[in-house]
C-alpha cells in the first residue's frame, strides 16, 4: 500500500497511523556490529582509553519502517534517562584495578571477540556459557550489570510509554497536513522532520524535561537534575575564557558576559544554560547572552570564538 493512502486512512478514521508506526518501531530489526574507539592524548598522540562502540544499522524495506526507525530513535534517546541513572554510575570506576577497561566495555568487548554485537539492554541475554572461556573480571562485570537491569527495563517501560503519548499527538497532528500528492520520499521526509522538531518540545511540555543536542549527543534532562551548584560552577572554565592573552575590547567583552552569566546563575535561572547529562552545567544559550549585551548574535558568536581560541586551561 502506498504510504499516501495509508495516511489517507487514518486521516478518514479508518486506520491508526500512529499505533502502526509505533509498533512497528518496537520491532525494529538491526544489523549489529562493533567499531573500535581510540581516545587520543592531545600532548603526546598516544591513545589514552580504547573501547568498542556498537553500530546499529536498521533493517528497512518499506517507506513507513523509515518513520519507524526515526520514531525508535526519538524513544532511545528520551528513555536514556535509565542508563544515566544507574548503568552509566558503574562506568565510572574499574571493575578490576588491574584491567583497563570499564564494565559495559568490558562486556562489549568479550563479545566483540566472539563475534557477537548486543545493546546493553538486553546483556540479560549473554550468559557465560556463550564462551569457551572466560575471565572472573567477565564473570563480576555480568554479575553487576545483570542485577540492576530489570529496575532499567522496567522505568524505560514507562518512559517509552510517555515517549509514544508524546509521538501519538504529535503524529496525529501533522498527518492532516501531510501533501499526499507528493512522493513517499518526500512525505517521510516531511514527517521525519516534523517528529524530530515537535517530539523534544512536547516531552519538555508534558514531563518537565529539557531537550539538548550537544556535539552530536542528544539526551534529555530532568528540570530536577538541573541544579546551580555554586562549587561546581566557574563561570570562566565552563566558557573557556583566559583573559592572559586578549585584546582590550576582548577583556571588555570578557567582563561583561560573565557578569550576565552571574547574574543568571545567582539568580537561580536555568532555562539559558547547557546543561550536561549529570546536570551540571556545560554551556550557555548565547542567542540569549548576545540579547542581553544587545549585541547582533553573530558578532557575538564571532568574538567569544576568538576568545576561546586563546583559552588555556583554567587550573594551570
């Protein structure tokens, strides 16, 4: 069936477009694979930290398994929330002093060597005996990871609920619009947008969640997460200015962002920060700063590159 008509029909009350797509997305099929990551010490060019990062590639045949997949995304990155709080805290130490690798790595690269790919959610699937041999450090890292999966299952069960209310509406208020004259490429492009621009807001509206795309990374954010921790906060790092090697109209410049800044954070206002995935802040909304210095945007954006060109670090 074209997809054309298929959205004709839903729009006549004779299909649900949205329940099909939605399904649809929860039974997505992939290719996985596994890609190997250097991180790189930019003093020395020696790689610091290694790991193995899984490729997703979608199994797509039709026009409506591609709104699919951009309707599987949208819930990933929203339902990410349950990793966050809890598998992505055991990353943050060694399972075992003598290993150099975290404990998701860990497991991803055991399996890398057998030749297998999983999602850290479904590790409840890999089971020692799927390999000939192996290591306690192994057999501690599954051990650990498999005793808090179903509290991660279960919240990211109701997050993909409240992810899907979000998509039915959306969905359900963009069909009407949809050009049907048009090909099946350009109407998944239409809709592709459209979630991708109307989902993040309407999550944000519903459950008090702050969207943000940050150097490829998309997550969301609890307003609670979201926390002004004066300790933690030096407004200079986080915007990387170093006044030792500016211009005058540079330090002016300098002086008069991070007392706008200031003033914001004292006041305990965070709709104009970046915040990170821990909630700490990472950044500033500089269409905003640039309102507040009554300075045209790109000029500001200009200036304060040039300043972080010149920055070094803070704590040297």
């Amino acid at each position: 069936m074209k997809l054309a008509t298929y959205i004709k029909q839903h729009n006549e009350g004779k299909r649900n477009f949205a329940k099909s797509v939605i399904r649809l997305s929860e039974n997505m099929q992939y290719e996985k694979s596994y890609e190997h990551v250097e991180k790189y010490n930019l003093d020395d060019g020696y790689p610091v930290y290694k790991y193995y990062k899984i490729i997703r590639k979608p199994i797509l045949s039709t026009p409506i398994d591609y709104i699919a997949v951009r309707v599987r995304s949208l819930k990933e990155i929203y339902a990410k929330y349950a990793y966050t709080l809890h598998l992505s805290k055991l990353n943050t130490y060694d399972i075992n002093e003598h290993e150099n690798m975290r404990v998701i790595e860990t497991i991803h690269s055991e399996l890398n060597a057998i030749g297998k790919a999983f999602d850290v959610y479904e590790f409840d699937k890999v089971t020692l005996d799927m390999f000939s041999q192996h290591s306690e450090v192994l057999e501690e890292c599954l051990g650990v990871v498999h005793s808090v999966l179903p509290k991660i299952k279960e919240e990211r069960k109701i997050l993909f609920e409240e992810a899907d209310n979000a998509i039915t509406r959306v969905l359900n208020d963009i069909l009407p619009l949809v050009d049907l004259s048009k090909s099946d490429k350009e109407i998944v492009s239409f809709i592709n947008k459209a979630l991708l621009n109307r989902t993040p807001r309407e999550l944000n509206k519903e459950n008090g969640t702050k969207f943000f795309n940050r150097k490829g990374k998309s997550y969301y954010v609890s307003k609670d997460k979201m926390k002004l921790r004066p300790k933690q906060f030096i407004a200079q790092k986080v915007l990387e200015i170093d006044f030792l090697n500016l211009s005058e109209h540079q330090k002016e410049f300098a002086k008069r962002l991070l007392l706008e800044v200031q003033v914001e954070f004292d006041n305990g206002l965070t709709d104009n920060f970046i915040f990170d995935e821990d909630g700490n802040i990472s950044g500033i909304n500089k269409r905003h700063f640039a309102e507040r210095m009554e300075l045209k945007e790109s000029n500001f954006k200009n200036t304060l590159a040039r300043i972080q060109a010149k920055y070094q670090d803070y704590r040297n």
